[in-house]
C-alpha cells in the first residue's frame, strides 16, 4: 500500500502542478467496462500534454505505481484495489485528425484517448477505409497499440505507421515518434512498459466510396450484436489458441450459462463473461479460473487469458516504475 505520507505529497504535487483536480479513492468499476473493481488511490485526468509532462514530473519524483487507463474495456480490477496513480488520457488525447487532401493513400491523426468505434465512424464517414474493424473493439488508441487489438481479419499491426509515445521516467519526457515495427507488436502483446504512454499514432488509410466504407461498418456492428452480448464485460477473456478458437473449446465443454456469483459464461459467445448486477471481481476471476480448469480437462488445453487482471494483490500491470 503507498504510504499515507507519501500520498500526501504525491497528491500535492499533482495539485499544484494540475488544472484538473486529481481524484481520490475512485471506484475503477467507473472506470471499466466490467464495472467491477476497488477503489484506486489517485486518479489523475490528463487532457493536454502539457499536463501529461507534469505527471511525468511527480512520477519521477514519488515512484507510485502507476497504471494508464483507456476505456477500462481489457482490465479487471480486483476487488482489493490500486494503490497507486492512474492516469486516464481525456481531452485533446481524444481528438482525430483525418487527412487534409485527396489522394490513394493517406494518413489519420488519432489521440491516445480517442476510442476506436469513433475512429471507425469518423474515417469511414470521410471516405477513408481500412479502419472500420475498430468499431466492434470498446478500447481506445492507445490500448489498441499496447495489445495489438484485432478483429474482423484485422490487427493493429496492419494499419498502424507510428506512434508518439511518452516514457513517464525520462528526465526530458516529450512524445517521440515510435514506428509500428519497433514497437514489438504480436498477437495481443507489444513491448510497451507500464510507464509508456501513448499520446498519439498514425494509421494508413486508403481513399473509398463513403457508402462503401459505412456499409463495412454497419456489416461489423450488425455481426457483434447478432454475436457478441452488451452489457459489463471486458470483450474476449481468453486468447485463441494456435488453429483454435478458445469460444469454441469453451462451447464444447459446455460451459455456457456456467455461474460464479455475479459472473456468467455468456449464452451468446463462449468466451465472453459477463459481470450482473451485484458482481464482484472475485466472481469474475474464479469463473475464469473453472473454465481453465474444465477445457484443460476436457480438451487437454490450457487456456490463456487475454484479459489483464490488475491490483494491489495481483502482480504484473501497473508495477512501481
């Protein structure tokens, strides 16, 4: 747990350096789509970059842990907490900008914060394709770099040019550009460390018929609902393992409708869990923890989830820089 002295002084500095008051003690489940979660020591809202520089500043000085949260859409907070700084990139980080003139080929602008269906739509209504698979993914920009997010045939890899990117621990903490091939981009994973925050990124477009490029859009959003179920839940828990389909191996088991607590295996997609009213993060990670169990025993596979699991009683995401 941060020190209370050390909180003290870690939200002082924030305080007086900060516009927007930084926020104490927050449910994450405000913050995520599970909406599930205990409460996080500090938030801090950051909605320019010069504000982004003076949480750098803080973090250099305080050394909390830290977690930079997008839409909450791939995490799972347990119900114990963070007791650490988390930053959530608003504002100007949630601003596109889309190619100024004609041409084949261009390039779209988008903010860290910017969530994908709204980089979707914006592209395809301008006559700009190869972005629509975004909007069946509830992330943003930056966490669709972080994981590589995919869907549709299509993964991040494919589109992205370069992102900009801020180390929280550098002693001159600018946005550099980082192209798509440094950044170590595989199936759900990239090499980009808890204090790496990504301002902004670049994605290849390429000029289309704007009903063409709407029709792809509405194809998407169509499927997901016909497929996928609405409601609390973190999108696809497990990753597919080689040449299967972890919803499948989930379906075949007979898992669906499997309850723990507040949590469900959902009837309309296998590998979606879904959080009721009343769930708990423990719910959630037990179920999780039984389908594990079950496919290993029934198919001889270990599942691996895609979701990330974070906390003050979980290792991994969101350690002390």
């Amino acid at each position: 747990m941060i020190p209370a002295g050390a909180l003290a002084s870690l939200l002082g500095d924030l305080r007086r350096a900060l516009p927007t008051e930084p926020e104490e003690r927050v449910p994450f489940a405000e913050l995520s789509t599970y909406r599930v979660g205990g409460p996080v020591s500090v938030l801090s809202r950051v909605r320019k970059l010069a504000d982004l520089i003076a949480v750098a500043k803080a973090v250099r000085e305080h050394r909390p842990r830290v977690l930079v949260v997008g839409r909450g859409s791939n995490l799972l907070m347990t119900d114990t907490g963070f007791s650490g700084l988390v930053i959530k990139l608003e504002g100007e980080f949630e601003q596109v900008r889309l190619p100024a003139g004609p041409g084949d080929r261009a390039t779209v602008r988008a903010g860290g914060g910017v969530a994908l269906p709204k980089l979707a739509r914006q592209t395809a209504a301008a006559g700009w394709r190869d972005l629509e698979f975004y909007v069946g993914i509830p992330g943003s920009v930056g966490g669709a770099i972080r994981m590589n997010a995919g869907g549709h045939g299509q993964e991040t890899v494919e589109v992205l040019r370069e992102a900009w990117v801020v180390d929280l621990l550098d002693e001159a903490p600018e946005p550099a550009a980082r192209p798509a091939a440094s950044l170590g981009l595989e199936y759900r994973t990239s090499r980009l460390r808890v204090t790496d925050v990504v301002t902004s990124a670049a994605f290849a477009v390429t000029a289309d018929d704007r009903s063409d490029c709407q029709r792809r859009v509405d194809e998407i959003v169509r499927w997901r609902r016909e497929n996928q179920p609405g409601g609390a839940n973190a999108g696809s828990v497990f990753r597919n393992p080689l040449g299967d389909a972890a919803g499948r191996l989930i379906e075949a088991a007979g898992l669906k409708g499997l309850r723990v607590g507040g949590a469900v295996v959902s009837e309309k997609h296998a590998n979606f869990i879904q959080g009721e009213p009343g769930a708990t993060s423990r719910d959630v990670q037990r179920l999780i923890a039984e389908v594990q169990r079950r496919v290993l025993e029934t198919a001889g596979v270990r599942l691996e989830p895609e979701l990330h699991v974070v906390g003050d009683d979980v290792d991994g995401d969101g350690e002390q820089p």
